[in-house]
C-alpha cells in the first residue's frame, strides 16, 4: 500500500496535467519589472510573497519533468516513462488553459510532501542553547549571534517548529557554523528574517531544502569549495544577495534554489553541473548575464523565467533539453543561440487558443540563432519567431586560440578562463584554481558598561573567511569615579559617583562619625604594653573598618605606669582625628595588716606593690566612713599615733607613681582595722 505522501502527490500531478496549470516559487516586486505593452499582454499578473511554495516546480508543459524534479512517488515516475495516462496526453497536447497563463507566486507551507526525517521535539520559546544534532550544540547570544559548534550532520527539520530556535527567529542577526559541522538541515534558518550574514565552515558539504528561505535581510554568503549538494528552495526569497560563486565542487543544486533573489547580478554556477532545475533563477531582476557550462545537459521549466534584464544566452552543444517557460517573461532578452540542433524544445503551444500564448519558451522579441534545419529554427517557424542561421560547421577538432579570463581567482572562489574555438566560435571554460587565503588579526573590541565587546580574532582579509572566530565578551558594568565630600564626627558626608564610560552619576549619603571608643581606658602595671582595641561606630550604629575607614596611632612605651594616647585617622569616606587617653596604673597593694599597740598607735604593713615609687595611706573611725589622708610615704611599714583609746580605726594603702608631674594611682587595698589601746 502507498503512504499517504506518495497518494497526496499523485493527486497534485494529475491536478497540475488536468489543469495546465504550473507553479512559481519567489516574489516578484512590481517595481523592478519592465516590461513592453506586448510583454505585459503576453504576461499574467504574479501576486507577490515573500516564501516560496512547498510543492516541487511542475508545469503543464513538462508534467513528466516535474516529476523528476520533486522524485517524490512512484506515480509521477510511471507518468514520465510511460505517459500513459488521458490527464498527461491532454496537457502534452493542450499545453495550458486560459487558467495557467502564468505561474502563481505560493507561500511555502510545511505540509509539502517531504521526505521522512527525524526531527527533536519542539523547545520552550525562551530557549537560547541546546543541539541541533546527534553530535551539535547551538547557543545564541543575546546580541543576536548563533552560534553551532561540534561535528557531523545537523538534524534536517521536518518541520519549522521542530527547529530548536524556531522561538527565537527575529533575534537571529548572525550566524557562525563552525568548522566540524558537515551540513545545515532543512529549514534551519527558514524565515530567519533579520539574519544579515552567515559564516559557512570549510568542511560544509550540504545545504537543506529551506535552510536560508525567505531571510530577506542576508547580505552576503561565501559558500565553502568543498561544498557538494544545495537542496531546493535553499536561499529562495533571499532578496538583498548581489553574488552567489557556486563552488565547482557542487554536484546539484535544487529546484527554486535561488528564486526571488531579485537583486542577484552575479552568478557562478559550478563547472560540473548537470541539471539547471525547475525555476532556480526564477524572478532574479538583477540578472544580466549567465554562463551555462558546457556540461549541462538539461534547463528544466521555467528555469530563467522573469529574469527580466537578462540580455542574451547562449546553450552549449551538451544541453539536450529546454523546458517550458524556461525563458518566459525574460522581456530585455535580446538573442538565444542555441548550437545543439536536436535540442529537445516544446512544441505543441500551437493548441492555445490565444497566439500570444503560444511558444512561450522565449520572449516574441527574442531574437532566436541556431543552425539550418534545428529544432530552434522549427520552433521560430512554427511560432513566427525571428530566426538567424549559424554557420554549420562540420565536425573538427576545436582550436582553442583565444582566451579570456571572466574572473580573477581569489580565496573566496575560483577564477574562470573561457576559450573560443576559431574554427566554430564554440566555449568552453576552464577552472582557475583558488589562491591562498590572507589573514589577519581582527583586533579586540573592549567590552563597556553598555555595550558588549569582542576578543580578538583572525580572519582573511580578502575574503571574510573566520579562522578563528571572535567571542563575545560580557558587559563590564559601570566604572565608577567617585569625589568624595568626607563625613566627619559630628557631620555627615557624601559620595557622587560619575561612570568613566557612559557619565551616569550616583549619590550616596555617608552617616556622620557618632562614636570612637577605646575598649579600656585604665591598666594595671605588669611590665608588659598595653594596645587597648578601638570602636568607631556612625549615625547608624554601623562599626566602621580599620585601615579602610581610620588607621591607629599608639604612643610608644605603653609598658610602665604612666598617660599614654591612640590617635585616630580618618579616611576614605571619613576625614579627621580623634586622640583617645589611657593609663597604665600601679598594681593594687595587697597583705595590709594593723596592729595596735600601747600609747594609742598602731603599726601598719603591706606588701609591695609593682609599678609603685610611693604609698598613699588613709584612715577613717568607720568601715565606710570618709577616709582620710595620713600621709605618702616612699616604704612599705608605718607606726602612726596619737589615736583615741578605745576606738576602733580602719586603714587602707594605694600606690602612686608621679609621672612628669602627674600622680598616678593604683587601686586600694582592701580594708583593715584594729582597736586602739592606752
């Protein structure tokens, strides 16, 4: 049993050979077509579009050879080998009904029959990396540059939502294939409308079917030598591309491939090329001129149709077939030279029942040059064409005498030699190989606080080709230079940051210095120095940092009793100073002991105390009474008198060491007492 692909496409053929009616594939701006007052009656209205149709380039002229051109089911093969069916008889007799005047622009859909591949599930619409391939990895910047990176073929999509970025087209502003990626699949970029260049790697060998359809904003393509197949509809609508070199080493290339390139001017195509397919250059104004290798054999339908300023063609002695409207609405089209004299030629638009339908192969102003006797000389007289008579020449052997180099060779593509024979002015064309690549170092972008930058690379100077591409470097963020109006103890202070970059101002507040603390302002002598910590705290109790907000300053000695100061800086966000006071003291007296003795007096005694010079000592006639001074004395024994009998005395001893005239004092001994005798 048929798939259901292979019965839908037997339907559109049968449709298409009922009907006359042919298809075109790229769009057409009114604008750039001129055309005379018999072109225009002769030529149907094309609607404009800016993607092609999904269905393979079949006229009613050449069902059989549409078939070829889409390969797509068994039932268009047994059509063109047998032509067996009343469908296809009446459209080799009747060429087209009033209805197929013209092809009609189509959009492209995605549900053409294709053949059958495996394509990933959809990704979410906010994705910007992921693969693309078994073995492929893409990631997208948000500067717009996608990037694909790895080995091997990249998955050929069977549909454009199955394309991994299919959610982030309009974002697309460039693309880098890096070099290990062997093809772009179908539809990988298709309607990627904002993409303006694209990077192809040396090791390319395909192009999918849509892979760049309808970007409307690529510029420019360098195809890499090494490239093998361009699939149909490839770089259709791709109406900003001037030039397109074809590598020789591009075997086939497929219907549409370039259709509705209307500013295309310049084109190469590869030296072993076979087949011109089904519509390739349909609707590319810019045309002028367009060299057929001497090894085609075939120009499918509609092959040049609408070119509208190509001027004059000559077809090698090796094409043996020229398909319907191959030529229609080329209306500047001054001469064909067609030098096979068997060319197969359609000829059956006798049947139209209009004349200005008939042969429509070539414009009726065309002025059509082949040998006496050749089918190009029958056509004009069947179709009441100018016809100018070549030479018939016998069989010789060619004298290549003259050349004439058509393009310089330059790393981008090969050159081109074209000879003439002397004999029978007959080409043919002679590759120049590429030369050398020139590269250079493409010097480093520095990255800014607003716009990202670039490493450095290298690429060749001559033709563009990336040897090594440039990363993308990050935004750096704002580089801030601050002036500084310091806070001080008491007032607060402020930052304006201006950004070096883009002059984007800030301000800051910076809270007034509160409070500046030392962790103890009083130290008992034990010989060794003495560096109490300092707290400096602001307006908002926040602690500020030492050696970045205030650095210290210790006096020196800081080991024996005595005043000793830490001066406080300020700096950075802070200015000003503070000088903090702290003492070293003498240590406390300890082992204080009274006795009483006869004649009222009493004998005291106490240890020595470290750090002490003298001793301060004090009595009082209560525990907690008012103490008074009995006097300082340089020992550490007392026999003081002249008490009452009977009372009972409290004493107590502090140390004191005079510092350049300051008494400093320790702490007071604990308290003892005694009773006074007679």
């Amino acid at each position: 049993m048929k798939k259901p692909q292979q019965w839908i496409a037997l339907l559109l053929t049968v449709l298409i050979l009922v009907t006359g009616l042919p298809f075109a594939f790229a769009e057409e701006p009114a604008a750039e077509v001129t055309t005379t007052s018999q072109a225009q009656s002769a030529a149907p209205t094309v609607t404009e579009a800016t993607t092609v149709s999904a269905t393979e380039a079949t006229t009613a002229t050449e069902a059989t050879s549409a078939t070829e051109a889409t390969k797509a089911t068994e039932a268009t093969k047994e059509a063109e080998t047998t032509k067996a069916t009343e469908a296809t008889k009446e459209a080799e007799t009747t060429k087209a009904t009033e209805a197929a005047k013209e092809p009609e622009t189509t959009v492209a859909t995605e549900d053409a029959a294709q053949p059958t591949t495996v394509s990933p599930a959809p990704v979410a619409t906010g994705s910007k990396s992921g693969s693309c391939g078994e073995t492929l990895t893409w990631v997208l910047s948000d500067e717009g540059l996608l990037t694909v990176s790895g080995s091997g073929d990249m998955t050929a999509f069977q549909l454009d939502r199955a394309v991994p970025w299919a959610g982030q087209k309009t974002a697309i502003k460039r693309a880098v294939i890096e070099n290990g990626v062997t093809s772009i699949g179908d539809r990988a970029f298709n309607g990627c409308t904002n993409l303006q260049t694209v990077s192809l790697p040396a090791t390319l060998k395909s192009i999918g079917g849509w892979a760049f359809n309808g970007c409307t904003s690529l510029q420019a393509v360098t195809l890499p030598e090494g490239l093998s197949d361009i699939a149909w509809y490839a770089f259709c609508g791709c109406k900003l591309l001037t030039e397109m070199r074809i590598p020789d080493s591009v075997k086939t290339i497929g219907a549409s491939a370039f259709s509705g390139c209307n500013h295309l001017s310049d084109v190469k195509l590869p030296a072993d090329l076979k087949v011109i397919d089904y519509y390739l250059f349909q609707m590319c104004h810019g045309l002028t001129e367009i060299t057929i290798p001497n090894t085609v054999t075939e120009i499918n339908s509609g092959a040049f149709h609408n070119c509208v300023k190509l001027r004059e063609v000559s077809i090698p002695r090796s094409v043996t077939k020229i398909g319907s409207f191959t030529f229609y609405g080329c209306t500047q089209l001054q001469r064909v030279s067609v030098f096979n004299g068997n060319c197969d030629i359609p000829m059956d638009d006798d049947k139209k029942e209009s004349v200005e339908d008939q042969g429509r192969e070539f414009p009726r102003s065309t002025v059509l040059r082949g040998y006496e006797g050749s089918t190009l000389q029958a056509f004009a007289k069947k179709f009441d064409r100018t016809f100018e008579v070549m030479p018939d020449i016998p069989e010789h052997d060619h004298v290549w005498a003259t050349s004439t180099v058509v393009r310089e060779a330059t790393c981008l593509a090969t050159g081109l030699r074209v000879y003439t024979c002397s004999v029978c002015g007959e080409t043919k064309e002679e590759t120049i190989p590429l030369t050398d690549h020139n590269p250079v170092t493409v010097p480093a972008t520095p990255a800014t606080c607003q716009a990202t930058g670039l490493t450095e690379g290298e690429s060749c100077s001559i033709c563009g080709f990336v040897f090594t591409p440039q990363a993308i470097l990050p935004k750096t963020g704002h580089n801030w230079k601050e002036k500084v109006t310091a806070a001080k103890i008491g007032k607060n202070g402020k930052v304006v940051s201006t950004c070096t970059y883009c002059n984007a101002k800030k301000t800051e507040s910076v809270a007034k210095i509160n409070s500046v603390k030392l962790s103890a302002t009083e130290f008992v002598y034990d010989g060794s120095a003495k560096k109490p910590t300092v707290t400096v705290k602001d307006a908002n109790n926040k602690k500020l940092k030492k050696n970045t907000d205030y650095t210290l300053k210790y006096s020196s000695g800081r080991k024996t009793v005595g005043i000793y100061t830490v001066t406080v800086t300020f700096k950075g966000h802070y200015a000003g100073t503070k000088t903090l006071k702290f003492k070293v003291v003498p240590a406390r007296v300890t082992n204080l002991k009274a006795k009483a003795q006869a004649g009222r007096r009493f004998a005291l005694s106490w240890n020595k105390a470290d750090g002490a010079k003298k001793y301060v000592v004090y009595y009082s006639t209560a525990k907690n009474g008012e103490f008074k001074k009995i006097g300082t004395f340089s020992k550490t024994t007392l026999i003081t008198t002249n008490y009452t009998a009977g009372r009972t005395y409290y004493f107590k001893v502090r140390a004191v060491s005079t510092v350049n005239g300051t008494n400093i004092f320790g702490a007071y001994s604990l308290t003892k007492h005694a009773k006074a005798k007679r």
